[in-house]
C-alpha cells in the first residue's frame, strides 16, 4: 500500500476521496429501491431497446403491457407518420448498460424479483454500472492530467471537476442518465490520442476505436470531439502536415480503429433498418438547431439552467484558456476550435436549456475545459501564491455550493426546466420544499422553442375579495368556536388595538369562517404572529369533506418577534364552497399570538408571454 502512494499521493487520495463521497451518497439515496427513480426520464428511451430486444423479443413495441410496471409506463416511444414506433434516443447508451443488465437479468432469481429488466435488481445493478464507469473515467482522466502537469494541480482539477460541478449530481443521484459515461468515453479517447501519437501501439488503437464510436452512438453530434486526435499537439501547419504523414504511415492502424468505430456504430444502424428499412433516421422529428439565433448568454447565466449560474467555479475554466498554450500548449489548438464550435452548437438547438441540473449538455465539454482550468491553477501556483490560495478557497466553497444544490435538485427544491430568478432566490439556502415555491415558476413553452419562439406560461391571479379580521372586536362577533377561541389581548397586537392570545396546550386556535367568493380557485392567507415554535396553517370545510392537508407556515417578512406567516393553495372548484374555515394547528401546544389576519380570494388563470416580458 505504501509503494502505491510513492507516486503522485495527492491525486491517488484525490480519486479516493471521490469515489468514497460517491458511494456514500448513493448508498445514502438507494434510488435502487424506488421504482420511479433510476429508469427514468431520458433513461427510458435509452434503456428502452434492452428489454424490448432481450426480454420482450419486441423492438416494434407491438405491445405496450411488458413496459408498465408500478403504474408507470418505463419504455420512452414515439410513432411517425404511418404509425411506426420507435425509440428516438441513439442505441449507445444500451450498449454501455448491456453488461450490467446482463447481471441483473442472470441474478433477479437471487432477489426473488422479476425478470422483466425493470425491477429492484436491474436498478441496482446499472448504478453498479454507472459507478464503474466514473472509477474508469477517473482512471482515465487523472492518468492524461498526469502527462501534463504535476501531482498538486492534477489532484485539484480531479476534485474540483468531480465534486465541484454539476458532473457530481449525475454521477451521484441520476447516475444513469449519459453524462458520467460520456465523461470515461472523452477521457479514455483523449488520453488514448495522446498514447497512439507517441507510440502507435495496437492496443490503443483498440481503445480509440471502442471509446470514439461509443461516445459518437451515445450522441451523435459528438463526433467533433474525434477531432482530437487530429489537433493534439498541432500548433502549427507542419504539425497538421505531419499528423496526416503520421496517419498515412500507420493507414491499416487508422483504418482498424475506424471499422472499430464503424461497429460500435452498428447496433445503431441495424435498428434503423428494422424499424424503417434504411440506414438512418432523423429521429427528433421537429426537434432541430436555430443556427442563426443561437442563445448564447442564455446557456450560461439564464437562472432556467444556466451553465455557469450553477457551476460557477467553471468561469475559472473559461479563463484558463488564456494560459493553456504556455502551460500545455499540445491542447490549444483543440481547444481554441472545438469547445467554442461546441459551445454554439448547444446554445443553437431549440431547448437550450437541456432539462436537468445546470445544463447538463456542457458536461460534455469538461474534458478539454479541465485543462484549461489545471493550465490556470498551475499558474497560480508558479506565479501568485496568494491567488492560488483564494482559488484554493473558492474552490472549496464551489463544492460546498454544489453539494447542497445537488440535494435541493434532488428534492424537488430546484426545477428541473422552469426555474425564475424570483424562484431560485428564494429557495436558496433551503433545504426543504416552501408552500408557495412553486407560484413563483414559469414554464417554457415546448410548442413555441421549437419554432424558435422563447416564450414561457405565466400564472396570472386576480383577487376576488379579500378579507380582514384584526380582532378589535368580541370573538364571537366573528363566529370563533368558543373551543377555539384563545383570547383577546391588548399586550399581544401587532399593528391593531386587539390581538388573539392563545395560552398552553391549545393545538387548534383561531377557528374563523370566512366567505368564498364564486369562481376562487385559490386561497391566500396570511397573518402576522408571535411565538417560537412552527405553525401549520389550515383551511377547512365547514359542511363536508375537504381534501386539504395542513400546510406548514412559511415566514414572508419579520419585524421584531413578529413574524407574517402566510400560504397559496388551491381549491377544488368542483366543490363549489360557499364557506371555510381557517385555524392555526400548534402542534406542540406552545402559546403564541395572532393578528391581522387577512384571506384573499383568488382566480387563476395562464398568459403565454415572450420571457423578456416577465
């Protein structure tokens, strides 16, 4: 053990710690046992063809019954013009599960589990998958950072990369979606270049032609990144003549690592031809690019997914461009022409914003982008100490940032294609859901980015009545049930002559009926009170059943021991209620005090609008 750290100690601690904070998250979340989680989303699409091919023997999808399991329909289809179904996601990621489904199938007899490529056993073993695809990566990676720069600025980049970005969430929590796969595939293909350049030995043309023609059937557009094997080390036109000269004395090699490619390519092709008797197939249908209105800043700051609003620490990557040619040079030319190209492609296709956890499409721009920031730590490091240490601490605080964002995605907290600045503002720093968080999103209308039309669906609510209680006057002149009265008070009012004390042990106060004008679709309540416990807020039937649950109270401003609670919720309009109730639930019976309390009735209703207008 002591001879392994001999070399480069602090990256071999650095890939430890990594894998050590992915396992425990994983082990932490066990999405394994939850059937809506793992196969889901995108992965239904991708995972789609295993089952269909292995288990159901049905790629047509004639029947859809096989893929329904816990209520929900686990296979992602979509149908053409003369009604065919088939799966629009590229056949590379199947290949990649393959192995591990191939476990999970060969030991679901063990879990007394079904075989149907969907249950607890199938989703355990593909984030067992995932997981061996980020240690290969860190593999992978490291072992080129290595080749380029010292054990200090390796070991930095590796932890920023991995646990400072949006790559640890999808290494982490939705491990199956592409992106920690894509991330071994770009790595074990760049490092694979470099080798072959130095020493043209077969066994990297093997992993050239495996890693390149996985990452281009995973998604095709990332045939550009094969571009790397070309610019690496070229700064010049001698370097490219002299590339080419090298491709030509080693022609069988190169053809060998492109029928190698060609294979991995064909899993792909094959299921064009049985699906539509052709070799290939757009199959995106009125998905496209908008080259010519691409959205440029909006992919990096925009708040719905953002690349560099929520991966900041990779602003210090963009800069490190500048520092790349004297600190690696054997990257600039790559670099410099591929990552910009790259850049307009994803800001040009109609959903910029690529639905997940801070643009997820950019991941795939990490390799190249992680020397540029190792080029820049290195300069640090040589040049200015102090600055290097600042990085040092933003660093430390990017990951910390990350971390928690990653859970408040993972909760729900942070949305996943309709974030506002209002909403993420005010969900920062929360680890846990509010009440009106969700009044506060707009979602972007699908219809219209497709025709490179940026609008987004905006709730608009208008109030039909409101109402005030302050308590100057007698309970009962507001109909409180004496068994839920509390007390009027001169010594507990915020702002009005009265408040409403209520003592110890009451865990129902403030019981008042309130009026609800026709047509209401929602409530808003609020009230400012005094205590130091948590309150529910409730709003109840008075003759029949209503099917609310209680609402947790969330404080909107405070001013010295007063604090406005308030909540927005829906109501059935099919019940057409003429009254409710509002009351306080304390579930810890601790004494507080009430006032102004206001109820608002209120109409919702959609505005389509272009979201410069919001």
């Amino acid at each position: 053990m002591r001879s392994f750290f001999q070399t480069n100690p602090l990256t071999k601690w650095s890939v430890i710690l990594i894998l050590t904070v992915l396992c425990i998250t994983v082990n932490d979340k066990e999405h394994w046992k939850n059937p809506n989680k793992v196969i889901s989303s995108d992965v239904k699409g991708y995972y789609g063809y295993l089952p269909a091919l292995f288990i159901n023997k049905d790629l047509k999808i004639d029947d859809v019954k096989p893929y329904v399991y816990e209520g929900d329909l686990k296979i992602w289809f979509q149908k053409d013009e003369q009604g065919r179904k088939y799966i629009k996601f590229p056949a590379g990621m199947a290949v990649m599960y393959s192995p591990f489904f191939g476990i999970a199938h060969m030991t679901s007899g063990f879990w007394n589990a079904p075989s149907n490529g969907y249950s607890e056993p199938y989703r355990f073993w593909l984030i067992m998958g995932s997981l061996f695809y980020t240690l290969l990566g860190l593999i992978f990676f490291s072992k080129l950072l290595l080749r380029h720069f010292n054990d200090r600025v390796t070991a930095t980049t590796v932890l920023t990369l991995y646990l400072g970005t949006n790559l640890f969430y999808y290494a982490a929590f939705d491990s199956t979606f592409t992106h920690s796969h894509t991330f071994f595939l770009f790595s074990a293909f760049m490092y694979g270049s470099v080798r072959w350049i130095d020493t043209q030995q077969w066994k990297y043309v093997f992993l050239l032609g495996i890693s390149g023609g996985l990452m281009v059937a995973i998604r095709h557009i990332d045939i550009w990144f094969l571009l790397f094997i070309l610019l690496y080390g070229v700064l010049s036109w001698k370097d490219l003549k002299d590339r080419f000269v090298l491709f030509w004395e080693h022609k069988w090699k190169v053809l060998a690592g492109g029928a190698l490619l060609a294979l991995m390519m064909a899993p792909q092709i094959a299921y064009y031809l049985y699906i539509f008797g052709k070799p290939w197939h757009y199959a995106y249908n009125d998905e496209t690019f908008f080259f010519t209105a691409p959205h440029l800043l909006d992919a990096l700051f925009s708040y719905r997914n953002g690349w560099l609003l929520y991966t900041p620490i990779m602003i210090f990557a963009v800069i490190g461009m500048f520092f790349l040619r004297k600190r690696a040079p054997q990257f600039f030319t790559i670099s410099i022409i591929g990552l910009p190209v790259y850049y307009y492609v994803l800001a040009s296709w109609w959903c910029w914003w690529f639905v997940g956890f801070g643009n997820r499409a950019y991941i795939n721009m990490y390799p190249l982008l992680a020397l540029s920031f190792a080029a820049l730590v290195s300069f640090l490091y040589d040049k200015y100490r102090n600055a290097w240490r600042g990085l040092n601490l933003l660093i430390i605080g990017a990951i910390v940032l990350n971390a928690f964002q990653s859970e408040q995605f993972n909760l729900g907290i942070l949305h996943w294609d309709s974030e506002t600045e209002a909403h993420y503002w005010h969900v920062f720093g929360k680890s846990e859901r509010t009440q009106t968080q969700d009044y506060l999103l707009v979602t972007p209308h699908n219809p219209s980015a497709k025709q490179d039309l940026d609008s987004v669906i905006v709730p608009i609510y208008y109030t039909l009545s409101k109402q005030h209680f302050d308590f100057d006057n007698d309970l009962s002149e507001l109909n409180v049930a004496e068994d839920f009265r509390g007390e009027r008070s001169k010594r507990h009012a915020f702002q009005s002559d009265y408040g409403l004390f209520v003592p110890v042990n009451y865990e129902f106060a403030a019981q008042i009926p309130f009026e609800v004008a026709p047509g209401t679709t929602h409530l808003y309540i609020s009230a400012w009170i005094k205590g130091d416990d948590e309150y529910r807020l409730v709003a109840d039937a008075t003759t029949q059943p209503f099917p609310f649950n209680a609402i947790s109270a969330e404080v909107k401003e405070v001013r010295g021991e007063w604090r406005k609670i308030h909540m927005l919720t829906p109501i059935p309009t099919e019940a057409n209620y003429s009254h409710l109730l509002f009351y306080i639930w304390n579930q810890n019976k601790k004494p507080y005090a009430l006032d102004n309390l206001e109820v608002e009735c209120r109409f919702q209703t959609v505005k389509m609008v272009h979201e410069s207008e919001i």
